[in-house]
C-alpha cells in the first residue's frame, strides 16, 4: 500500500500536461539535432568540399577507426571539441590532412588548410588593405587587446610594441637580458655539481629564463624563478591550467555546458573568486609598474613615448601586456624544449651544431645579441632553429579567421561567408607536399644549398610566428632568446639525453603542449672540444 500511495503522490505532483510538455521538448531536441545533422551534411555551405561530405559515408572502416571521421565531423561539433579534450586534435587533424588533401573540414563550419598559399590568404592583407577578422568564439579577451583588437586599434596598439620589441630597442636591453642568460648558465652549472650530478629538468629552467625577462619587461621586477630554481605560484597556476584549456573549449561549445559552470561559479563562489586572483596578479602587476616606473630607458618608455590620441591607453596596456607575458615566455621555451630533444636525440646534428658554436666564440662573452644573429656566422645552427620550428611548433593548432560577408578565396577555394578557417600548422609542416621526409628531423633542409632532396620543399609554408598585420609581434625578442641560450648552452655543455624522456614527445595539445620534464644530463665541456 504503500507504494501505491508513493506512485499516486507522484502523479498528484507531475501532472500528465507537464509530462507532455517533457515529451514534446525531447522530440523538439531529436528532430533538432537530425535536421542539424541532414542541414551540415547535405545543405551547408561547406557540404560541397571534397574529403568533407556525405559520399565519404562508403568509407565505413576510416569513419569507425578515427574520431576524425569526415562525416562525423561535418555533421557535429563534438568529435573537434572531443578530440580537443583528449589533447589529440593536432594529430587528428593531421590524419584527415594526409588523407583528404591541402583542405578539410574539421567541424560543421571551420575548415583546415595546410598550403603556403593559404597563410597568406587567411592572414595577409587583402588587395584592398582589409584582412580576415578574428574569430572571437575562439578567444577570451577584451578589445583593448593587441590579441583582438579591431583592425584600426590594433595597428595602433602594434605600433607601439612593435617599438619596445624592435631590434633596436632590444638591443639597448641588452645588459638586462645578459644578466639572465648568464644566471641561466649559472644555475646549470650548478646543477652538475650538486646532488643529482647534472640530470637537470631542462625545460623548467627555460621557462624560469623566459618567464623571468619577460617578467622585467612587463613588471619592472623578475618572477624570482632563477634565482629561486621555483617555479612563482602564478607560473605554476598556469602550467596545471593546461588541460583545463581543453575542458573549458569542450564546455563553450555546448551552451547548455557552458550555461552550467556559470551556474557552478555562483554557487561555488571560491572557483571564480580563484580565476579572478589569478587574472587580477598581471594586472596589477603591469598597473604597479606603470605608476612607480623611473626615467630610464625601459620597456614601458617605448609604450608611452606618446601621450596623445594616437598613443596607448592604460587599458590597452595592461591588456596587452597580460597576454604578451605569456605569449612572450611559454612559447619560447616550448620551442627550446623541443629544440633540445631534437638535438639529442640526433647525436650527429647535436655534435656538428656544438663544433660550429665553438668554433665561432672563443669564450662566452662574445655570445652577445649582435654575434649569434650575424649572417653567416652561425649557418648551421640557423638551420636547427628553423628546422626545431617545423618539427614541434610551439602552437601547433589553428589560429582561426572568419571570412568575411562577400567570403573568400583560400588557396584557390571560394570559401563562403561567416566561415572560421586557419592553417594548422602541424598538419602543414608534417605534410610531405610542403617537405620531403616531413617526419625526419633534418637541418641540412635550411642550409643555403640544401642536398637535393630537399630542394623542392616549400619553405615558406613555415610560418611559427604567423604573418601578415597581426604576426607575432614578439618575433625579435623570441629569436634573440633562443639563439643566445642555445649558443651558450651548446658553448658551456656536453648534453645527453636521459632514458627517462626518451619518449618526450609523446604528449598532448591544449592550444599549447603539455609538456612533461625533459631531463637530460649535464657535463662540463670536455677539453678536447675546446
């Protein structure tokens, strides 16, 4: 009886119209969700690309094999935003690449191109002087940001760190970067003599390096990484937030998700009180700086050289500024990281790299900004950066556009209006119609007469720091730090990789990689190399 009275309460509360609008809201969402499935697939405007559309159904045992499946692609947004999750997509995109040629859809309204030729359509300017606007869906920021800023602000913004970050500008920072170069080498050394005998986590020590000039640039003061050997806890913050990217990409694509965690961040007022903190640090940071700066010629002098309309505004620095701390250190590292496994995993390279540094500097202080950047000194060493460049991009993801009302051409495709497109740049630069053996890791492909395998590969489909009005406006200070650290790591140490990252590379992306340690083991340089 009484469960009886139990099932008839039930009915009493949950009346038969509310169950009919439950039902009728369940039938709303499936025919939803299969006229979105039929609409992608048979009547979007992408449906029409080849490798992308339903005829590709027939090829069950590829569709069944890999989440990046074309169909399934097209017709949904989760198998991108899954795969993203994973921390795959970067290889995921490259295998429909490899199968489906030099565009494909990678989700109903975002395409994939790999070609030279589609850099300059999707980030160049336009024959009328207009370019692709970015597409904001995919980034979290403010328009004071130099990152996505519209078009007339943004040349505005760029122009003025365009001149902090100029060669000339650098080069008058030069002690200041010394100063940390030298302490780098420093706290290596001392690595090799302390208790574990020169097995170093190398990657943590480029990161204090990057992290603490860009530190000075924006903060007037270092993180304190090098001199601690610590990681600063906002540093920290960061790198355990790396596989959140891809929990929180997956969230944005399904509103309902992302409807939740708001909801989530009301009722838990400590999680976003937590991000808030985290955001607020740079911030006041950069502001702190800005009202305590001293007359010396410094990174905030180039900023504010002009205080007029056409000069910065205190949030466009700030905002600015943010992203440039992490786009202006991570990243760096990253690719000296790779760099690294890359040589040492190469003992060939890494000997014939290490004799041609040596032989240029008879000691360490003629490793200055001008030497390492001098044409034709260090030619080979040139070719292993670039080379590092192609085989582990520090962000080898899309940076995705939006076509504009009238569409565009891409690569020689009409592509239609309100489009999201990019190059994914480990797709391009693994793919063996921009590289021969696109998979060998090979400097002599970037020496002025290159042996003769390697004289068709098109070179310019390398663009690690993009191009166009809105390519990385920190492109010098990037290269000044990877060629002066890699010349006095190669001119001090005898390096060795250690069995424990052998498989290094084996990771995963979230916009940026997620990289484990990579340890290797120090000696001092032997004699006989002198």
């Amino acid at each position: 009886m009484r469960v009886e009275q139990v099932l008839s309460d039930v009915r009493t509360l949950i009346p038969w119209d509310f169950k009919t609008l439950l039902i009728a809201s369940v039938g709303l969402y499936v025919v939803t969700t299969l006229w979105g499935l039929v609409y992608n697939l048979y009547f979007h405007p992408l449906a029409k690309y080849p490798g992308m559309g339903p005829f590709h159904l027939r090829n069950l045992e590829y569709l069944l094999r890999t989440s990046s499946g074309p169909a399934l692609r097209a017709a949904f947004e989760f198998p991108k935003a899954f795969s993203g999750l994973k921390g795959r997509g970067f290889a995921d995109i490259k295998l429909l690449h490899d199968k489906f040629g030099s565009v494909v859809r990678v989700s109903p309204s975002l395409l994939s191109f790999n070609t030279a030729q589609a850099w300059k359509d999707i980030y160049g300017l336009k024959s009328d002087r207009t370019e692709l606007y970015k597409d904001l869906s995919y980034y979290e920021s403010t328009p004071n940001d130099i990152l996505v800023a519209p078009q007339p602000h943004h040349t505005r913004i760029r122009k003025h760190f365009a001149h902090a970050f100029s060669d000339t500008a650098l080069l008058e920072q030069e002690p200041l970067l010394t100063q940390y170069f030298d302490l780098l080498i420093a706290r290596l050394e001392e690595q090799i003599s302390g208790p574990c005998n020169g097995r170093v986590n190398i990657t943590a020590y480029y990161n204090f390096t990057t992290f603490d000039i860009i530190g000075h640039f924006m903060f007037g003061e270092p993180f304190g990484c090098l001199q601690s050997g610590e990681y600063h806890p906002w540093i920290s913050t960061i790198f355990a937030a790396i596989k959140y990217f891809g929990v929180l990409r997956f969230i944005a694509t399904y509103p309902i998700l992302e409807l939740n965690l708001k909801a989530l961040l009301k009722v838990v007022p400590s999680l976003s009180a937590k991000r808030d903190e985290h955001f607020r640090f740079a911030i006041e940071k950069i502001e702190n700086h800005l009202q305590n700066r001293t007359e010396s010629k410094d990174f905030l002098s180039y900023l504010l050289s002009r205080v007029d309309d056409r000069g910065l505004s205190r949030d466009e620095i700030v905002d600015s500024g943010r992203t440039l701390i992490l786009a202006g250190s991570e990243t760096t590292a990253t690719m000296l990281s790779g760099l690294t496994y890359h040589l040492l995993r190469n003992p060939t390279v890494l000997h014939r790299v290490q004799s041609e540094v040596r032989a240029a500097f008879q000691n360490q202080d003629e490793i200055t900004l001008r030497s390492v950047s001098k044409t034709g000194l260090l030619p080979y060493m040139e070719a292993v950066i670039q080379e590092s460049f192609r085989m582990y991009p520090p962000v080898p993801a899309i940076l995705p556009r939006i076509t504009g009302s009238g569409g565009a051409i891409i690569d020689g495709n009409f592509v239609p209006k309100n489009v999201s497109v990019g190059v994914h740049q480990w797709s391009t630069y693994r793919s063996s119609a921009n590289f021969a053996c696109p998979d060998t890791f090979d400097p002599e492909r970037w020496l002025p007469d290159p042996p003769a395998k390697y004289r068709g590969d098109v070179k310019a489909a390398l663009q690690p720091f993009h191009l166009g009005p809105r390519g990385c406006v920190g492109k010098s200070l990037a290269y000044h730090e990877i060629r002066s650290i890699l010349a006095r790591v190669l001119w001090n140490f005898d390096l060795q990789l250690d069995e424990a990252t052998r498989n290094w590379e084996d990771q995963g992306e979230y916009v940026i990689w997620d990289k484990p340690p990579l340890w290797v083991r120090l000696k001092h340089r032997a004699v006989q190399s002198m």
